[in-house]
C-alpha cells in the first residue's frame, strides 16, 4: 500500500501544475543544460572504480578551478594505500586516494559542505544509450571487470559543477564559504573515511552543515524525495565458518554434518528479527550465501555462511551482531560439537553506518526545495535499508547536521507503469539496466541543490 501511495504522489508530482517555483533559477539551468549534460556524457563514458577515480578526480578540479574555487586534490591518499596495501597485499597500479576539496569564501556566513561521489561499478553496462560505457579496469585489489556508472555518480559529479556555476553566478545572493568535496570509494564504504581522516575537518574549514543529492533509481525524474531522521541503514557484512566431522554419506553418525548445524543456524537466526527486536524498530539479517561439500555421499568437515545485517539504531545492530554470535554457537553445542570445533563468526571491520537526515536541517532544506521547484515536486519517502557511507560526515566528534535528499532519475510514464502493474518494473540503480533520463534529472538536481544552497548561506 505505501508504494502505490508513492506512485500516486509522484504522478501527482509530475502532472499537476506547482503552486509556486523559481522560473528565474529554473531559467537560468535550463540554459546551462547543454553545458552540464556534456560533462555528464563525459563522465559517463569514462567510468572509474573506487579508489582509482584519478581522472574524474582531475577533471572536476579543472572545471571548479575555472570557476575560482581553491581545490586540493589527494585528499585520503595516505589512508587508501595503506588500506590498498592491507586489503590486497599491495598497492596496485593507479590505486589512491582521489578526495577533492573546493572552496570558494564570499564573505562573513555560514560553511556548507556539498558532498559528490564519484566512483563506478564492476558492471557491463546494458543501456544502450549512446554514450555507454565500454570501459573496462582493474580495481584496487587486483581484479579486472567491466566498469559502469550503475548508481548514477555520473550525474553527481555533473549536477555538483552545475550548481557550482549557478552558484558563482549568483554570489550576490548568498555569503559564506561553500565547499564542494569529490569523494571516491563510495561503492565499498570507504572513501568518506579516507578523507576524514585526512583531516577533513581540521585542515580546511569545519562546516556547519553537509548535504548530498543521491539520482534515484526508485523515484521520476522530475522529483525530489526525502527522510527525516534515519534514512538508510546500517550495512554489516558477516561471515560463519560451521565446523563438522566428515565422513560417508552413507554413515552419517559418524560424523559431525555442518550442513545440517548451518541450516538450523539459518533458521534460529530469523528470531532475531522476529522474537527479538522491537516491532517498531527495524531490521534484516540475511543469509546470502550457503557453501558447504563438493559430492553427494560426502559429508564435509565445513560450511560456510554469508550474511548481510541492517539496521537503523546503534544499539539494535549491536543486539543482532551479538545474536548471530550467540545462535552460531548454541546451535552447535546443541548438536554436541566440542569447543575447539566452535563455529568462527568474523564480522567484518569496515562497515557502513546508517544515514541519519537531521529532521530540523532536512525541513528548512526541502522547504527551500519545494519553494524553487513548485511544492507538487516533492515529497516525503519512507526510509531505505541501502547503505551509504555519506552517514560518515555526521558520525565525527563534531557532531554536524547532515541530510541528503533523492532526485528522481526514471522516465516518469514508465515509472507509473511499473507502479500501477501496467509495464514492468524499471531497472534501478546498481542495475546493469540502469541510466538516468539525463534532462528532467540533471535540471531537476542542479536547481534543487542550488536552491538548498541558497538557503542555507543566503544573506
């Protein structure tokens, strides 16, 4: 029900006439469509995988420069070949830490920092837009694959110089400093850490605010939707190594089957969510891979399990990390395994933590929006249980408000179709399927982040 509710917003959205906009703004991004559409061909065309953005990274600095932003560049460069170094065992060809900084000063005001990713997906693209990518590179671990820009980083980039354009000609209409960061490695989770902990915060101006826009697989082009509070979720990556006995298929009490303590694992592990949490908070531990034996009649001496974990709230990731802990080993013991065959539950270190859009800077941010693009164009969507390591920039000592908000990339007739059951579902992000239908997506972003802008360093 709450998706046809969406749907019907958002045909609302598109079809009924805005009870208020910006036509000078909307004008003025019209105008520079053609300028901001190229340079989004341009990135599309030329993808990179995390942590190898180096021409993206270039490029984007070359057209903020042009506009008279100070930029650094290498940004969370030491952080990623160490980390490079510790993940593959060495730091591979053209593998760094690609995190742009751009500042522009216009007077006495507040310090907003806009945040664009910029990296690509290991994916064949299967479009067929004219500008797909034929790109293919090797990632920084080693392996080689196909690259695309499944998840829209593309426009990111495009619709952040966009905004920086209006922006620069529009700098008697708002004071303050403006910071405008390329982030790599959004795609595994790390790059917003590399650049903090490059001294984000402390060697260039600590903001007061940090905001994104992410291009929406989910939603039309046209809109812009968005989460008070928790938006996306926590993302844990978890693995289980059930230990057994092995012996013949034909003789099971022989030994010890893995098979069968990973499946009652698989099973006691859905009471975390079920008999555990709080039906109004909210979570998902699922297992997505199942390994185990090579042969009908034997019986293996292991099996392997690979669960994603999400949630929302601090202290219920936690509660599930500890149960899967604690079900491994029950469901073990209750099979009579000794200690030293205890299953090995490894959770991964580099998680992604939720995103959580402060209420009060999300409110006077899409009151703004709504204001520029006319009130019919946007709208409140339910949170997500994706990841995004944007939550990183929130998550530091010094506390600052973040928000993001999404802006429609889908077709609109086609996305009425999938939603009403007359046309199949369009493909999203992170599908090899998925592009963006540039104009109404590119105008849409470069006018509802500059408004948001606008707002929050006006005079």
């Amino acid at each position: 029900m709450k998706s046809m509710l969406l749907a019907a917003a958002a045909t609302i959205a598109l079809s009924a006439p805005a009870l208020a906009q910006d036509k000078a703004l909307a004008d003025a991004v019209a105008a520079d469509y053609p300028y901001v559409f190229e340079l989004y061909k341009h990135f599309h065309q030329n993808p990179e995988l995390s942590f190898k953005e180096s021409a993206s990274a270039a490029r984007m600095a070359t057209e903020l420069k042009a506009l008279g932003f100070t930029v650094t560049t290498g940004v969370g460069d030491k952080w990623t070949k160490a980390k490079a170094k510790a993940d593959a065992g060495k730091v591979n060809e053209g593998v760094g830490g690609y995190g742009l900084v751009a500042i522009m000063k216009n007077g006495e005001g507040p310090t907003l920092m806009v945040r664009a990713d910029m990296d690509a997906l290991p994916l064949e693209e299967k479009t067929g837009v004219p500008y797909a990518s034929k790109v293919v590179s090797v990632d920084y671990t080693g392996q080689t694959a196909p690259v695309m820009h499944a998840c829209a980083h593309d426009s990111h980039m495009a619709i952040m110089v966009g905004t920086a354009r209006r922006l620069v000609a529009m700098k008697d209409q708002w004071k303050g400093t403006l910071i405008l960061i390329g982030q790599p490695a959004e795609e595994i989770g790390l790059g917003a850490t590399a650049m903090l902990n490059d001294g984000l915060y402390s060697k260039f101006p600590k903001p007061d605010y940090v905001i994104m826009e992410h291009t929406s697989g989910w939603d039309p082009a046209g809109a812009v939707t968005y989460t008070p509070g928790y938006a996306l979720a926590n993302v844990d990556s978890v693995d289980i190594t059930v230990k057994g006995v092995g012996t013949h298929g034909s003789a099971p009490h022989t030994g010890k089957d893995p098979i069968v303590i990973g499946a009652e694992i698989v099973n006691a592990l859905q009471t975390l969510i079920s008999r555990e949490t709080n039906p109004l908070d909210s979570g998902v531990v699922t297992v997505g891979s199942f390994q185990a034996g090579y042969k009908h009649n034997i019986i293996p001496d292991e099996a392997h399990l690979k669960i994603t974990v999400r949630s929302y709230k601090d202290d219920v990731r936690q509660h599930l990390l500890d149960g899967i802990r604690r079900i491994a080993r029950a469901q073990a013991m209750s099979a009579g395994m000794p200690e030293n065959l205890m299953p090995v539950v490894s959770i991964e270190k580099d998680y992604t933590p939720s995103t959580y859009n402060n209420p009060e800077l999300t409110t006077r941010v899409m009151t703004a929006v709504g204001q520029s693009l006319g009130e019919m164009r946007v709208y409140e969507r339910p949170p997500s249980m994706g990841g995004e390591d944007f939550s990183q920039f929130g998550r530091t000592g010094e506390k600052i408000p973040t928000m993001m908000m999404w802006v429609g990339g889908l077709d609109p007739a086609a996305y009425r179709a999938g939603a009403d059951g007359t046309g199949p579902i369009p493909p999203g992000n992170h599908s090899p399927l998925f592009a963006p239908v540039p104009e109404p997506t590119l105008k849409t972003g470069v006018q509802a982040m500059t408004a948001a802008a606008l707002e929050l360093l006006g005079k």
